[in-house]
C-alpha cells in the first residue's frame, strides 16, 4: 500500500484505514439503538439527514464491546467507491493522518487468527509499532452480509 492513511486506536493497538474512504471523525455522536441485533451492530445514527448504521469496531475484530467505554469516535466511511451510503465504525480514538511506502509493509503473517485476517489487508512497520491495516471495503461487505 502506498498513500495516507487515518489511524485509529482499539484499546492499546494502532489500526488505520486510507484516508480516501474516511468521510469525517465525530468524536460527540448520538445513535439509536436496535433491539435483536448482533453485539457488533450499535445501532442507526442520523448524519444530517442520512441514517448511517454504527458498528462496534472492536467487536468485529477482538470481540470485546467498545461501548461501554466513556468516550468513543465514530468514523464514517464510504460503503464503495461507488456507493453513496456510509457506515459509521465506533473506535477507541483517532491518531494521526501518516503516509506509507511500499517497502514500509508486509502481508498478514500465516500464523495469524483467520478472525483477525478477515478485515486486516497488511500490516505497516513503523518506529516503535506495527499499524494494522483494515480493509473497510471488506467490513462493508461483511456488513452488508448482515443486513440481508
């Protein structure tokens, strides 16, 4: 991967999403909840006028449930490059905006948990850490799996 990339926190790891598929961070955001969803679906939020369906980031990825934590961003994405919707991901808090190089990253190891590779692309070597790439057209997939 080569370009920017918006990083993210879950708990204590640092993920990131290209920056291109990121339509905005709200860090103060109301939602309403739906009754007999699945843990990982927050609930709808109303995005100046568009319903926008949330969910639980840390969830899909480690199975643990965000929201019971204090404070919480919500990232918005797009659904597609072609597709007007968006999906709202509730995450920890926003990092900063970074750029990578090719030679910066890696395939996801082959010892890896199935469950993590799901929607991790790639993993970044930088300095002090390693950056988890996440694949939000993957998410969106999977999400769309669970509407139907």
């Amino acid at each position: 991967m080569r370009g920017k990339v918006l990083t993210f926190y879950i708990d204590d790891a640092l993920y990131g999403v290209p920056i291109n598929t990121v339509k905005e961070i709200d860090r103060q955001f109301e939602y309403t909840p739906v009754p007999g969803t699945p843990e990982f679906f927050v609930g709808l939020m109303n995005m100046r006028g568009q319903v926008v369906s949330l969910f639980d980031m840390a969830n899909l990825i480690n199975g643990t449930r965000s929201t019971k934590k204090k404070k919480l961003s919500c990232m918005i994405l797009r659904n597609s490059q072609q597709d007007p919707d968006y999906l709202g991901l509730i995450i920890d808090r926003p990092g900063a905006v970074i750029d990578i190089d090719d030679d910066m990253c890696e395939p996801c190891p082959a010892n890896m948990d199935l469950s993590d590779q799901a929607f991790i692309s790639e993993i970044v070597k930088l300095n002090d850490t390693l950056l988890l790439i996440v694949d939000p057209y993957k998410v969106c997939e999977e999400m769309e799996q669970f509407a139907n």
